[in-house]
C-alpha cells in the first residue's frame, strides 16, 4: 500500500456506544483510543445511548463528544439534524476516521461524507449483526445490510477484520475480501494483576468442586445454555463441578430459570458484573474458562485470550476468528463444534483432568494492535503524531 500524502487534523473514531457501556466492541474502540491519544490527537464520537454506567472505560487525552441517539433493537440510532451535523462536521474535520461497525446507518453516511471530503476511512468490522430469527428479524437483518452496511463497505477505504477466517466466512465481508486488513486484537495484561491479600470470588458450594467459568455479557449467540447442559451432564455422571457465570445481560432470568430446571441448584452461581479490577482473580481461579459461542456474532472471545495470560485453560467453540487465534491443543485449550453441548461437556473433562499449563501463554497486546492501526492511518495518509 502506497503512502498517502498526510492530512491534518484529529483521529476520528466512532464507537456506536459510550465509554460507560462495557460490551465488547467498546472495550475493543477504547482500549485503542487510550493508546492512540499517546501520541495523536484523537476526538471521539460517541451516542448517549446506555452512558449510565459507573466504571468507564479511560479515553485517555481523546476529546468525546456525545450525540442523540435511541435504541432500537439494543442498538443506537442517531436522531435528530443536531446530532447528524455535528458527526459530519467531526468527519470532515478529521486526518483519518475509523468506524466501528455494525453502527446501522450512521456508517453509511459516515462513509460517504468523508470520502466527499477526501478524508481516509477504516471500518473495524466487529460481526455480522442480526436482529433475531424470526422471519421479521431476517427482514430487518437484509435491510440493514441492503441499505447501510454494504454501502459503508463499499465507500470505506479499508476494512479491518479480527481474522482472515472471519472475513471468509461471513456473509458481508467476504463480498469485499480485497479490502479486507487483518489486525488481531489484544489484551491488556495490566488489568489481570492480582493485589496482595484479595479475597477469593469463586466459593463452591462444595468446596471440593472443580471451578468451570464463563464471563461475557448474558445474550443468545454466546451460547450459554449449551454451557448449563453440559454442566448439568457432568454432574449427573459424577463429575463434581460447579459453574459460576460473570455477566449481566437480557438473558439473566431464563439462565436462572434454566439452570433450576436442570438441578443445578446451587452449582450455578450467577455473579453478575465483575469490574475490571477483579478479572485477574477470577481468570487464576477458575479451572477452566468456556466460550461456547454460536455464531459469526461473536469473532474472537476475548476473555479466552485473557484466561490464557493467566495460564488458565480454555474452550471455546469452532468459529472462523476462534479457530485463528486460540490453541486446540488439548492443554492451553479446547475447540468444539457450536451447538454440541456433549462436546462441551468431554472438553470440560479433559481439560479438568489435565494438568494446569505451567505458564502463561503468549499475549498480544493492545499496544501491538493501536500501533498495527496507527501504521495503517499513516498509510492512507492520515498518520503524523501531534
């Protein structure tokens, strides 16, 4: 890729949700942001849509501006003429924007103005996103995908994938491959530390049984009801494991109620929200940590890399951005067919009945994936430190 002659002005990133929202193409748009507000001017442009959290994500030195938006399908639509002049005024003030998709409608616009404008584009595509099943989801989900996101890829410079797998299988991506850059994302091993004298957060009922965890937010595609059978299997054959499930999300009441209908009883143990200042214990003392997600929503788990740093094993499922970035070899980690709980529950077995790795593995960090995109700006031409 040639270098491009460098314009002026600020990064300009756009993130569908606030810092206060804790999902995970948020943590993936922030944890860049702090790291290119190092050396870059970077201004955020942002919805209010969900910003009553109380532990937000750190920007750094970005600017943020928030605009108007509602929620629509637990996504946010930007409204009202102040909103979309304000996002414009933003893009074409801009060195370079970088998108984080899916954001219905606002990347189709985004997209256009800026290449009216001659600023370069980068479209951090996250997942294929769906609005459900039902033959009215499926309406929706082609709409959407008819009148925003093909339009945004089709006017965007460059489009990042989580991994090469990923853009080949999903539907939309692998419609624009030519475009498509792979940057693998990373964690932060500074927020897994472990401050001295710090109570346990995993209490078996049992306090012989093996730890078996989930973390991430409580939705259909990250599979968790398959998680619940395969617990309930290993019980039921003799197996003594417990299962504690981080998160918080819609789907918290039927988990509940599923898990009292399998006899989990109290071998379930649902903790909620854990902040960040608590992962680092609860990634060491797990025995394992599960992913089983189910479809092209999710690209790459992000907590398996995280349990991995922690030299904990993992499994996750066989999904094209899992299958890139996370081991199958029987030690680190485990892979298994989506949907299978049978599979989840052998994996389980394995992994509990081998010996724990004697080290953390290796790990990419967000400071390797911020300077991968800030190459890529300073190639369309939108790089130079303040």
């Amino acid at each position: 890729m040639a270098t491009a002659r460098p314009r002026s002005g600020p990064i300009v990133v756009i993130a569908p949700m606030p810092p206060a929202y804790r999902g995970g193409t948020e943590e993936y748009a922030y944890q860049l942001v702090q790291r290119y507000a190092r050396t870059e001017s970077v201004h955020v442009v942002t919805t209010v849509v969900r910003a009553e959290g109380k532990d937000p994500l750190s920007i750094g030195s970005a600017e943020l501006t928030s605009i108007s938006a509602r929620e629509v399908f637990e996504r946010p639509l930007v409204s009202g003429s102040a909103a979309w002049r304000t996002l414009r005024s933003a893009i074409e003030s801009a060195r370079v924007v970088q998108l984080h998709m899916p954001f219905p409608f606002v990347e189709r616009r985004a997209m256009r103005w800026a290449r009216r404008a001659g600023v370069p584009t980068v479209l951090t595509y996250h997942m294929d996103a769906e609005f459900g099943s039902s033959p009215w989801g499926r309406l929706v989900t082609s709409a959407y995908r008819t009148i925003s996101g093909r339009p945004a890829l089709a006017n965007c410079d460059v489009v990042v994938s989580n991994s090469r797998g990923y853009a080949r299988a999903s539907p939309v991506l692998s419609r624009v491959l030519p475009k498509v850059r792979v940057i693998y994302q990373g964690i932060d091993p500074g927020r897994l530390t472990v401050p001295g004298g710090s109570p346990p957060l995993l209490v078996p009922t049992d306090p012989a049984a093996r730890r078996v965890v989930f973390i991430g937010r409580l939705v259909g595609y990250k599979g968790v009801p398959y998680l619940l059978d395969a617990v309930a299997d290993l019980r039921r054959s003799g197996e003594n494991v417990e299962l504690f499930i981080a998160g918080k999300g819609p789907l918290l009441a039927p988990l509940t109620a599923k898990a009292a209908t399998l006899g989990l009883g109290s071998a379930a143990h649902f903790l909620g929200f854990v902040p960040d200042d608590a992962l680092g214990r609860l990634y060491r003392e797990a025995e394992v940590v599960v992913s089983p997600s189910l479809s092209l929503l999710e690209s790459t788990p992000i907590t398996l890399m995280e349990a991995m740093a922690c030299a904990t094993p993992v499994i996750g499922t066989t999904l094209p951005g899992t299958e890139e970035t996370i081991p199958n070899d029987g030690a680190r980690g485990l892979l298994v067919p989506p949907h299978d709980a049978r599979a989840l529950a052998a994996a389980i077995r394995r992994l509990l009945g081998a010996p724990r790795p004697s080290g953390p593995a290796p790990v990419r960090t967000w400071d390797d994936t911020a300077r991968d995109y800030l190459a890529l700006f300073t190639a369309l031409g939108g790089g130079g430190a303040r």
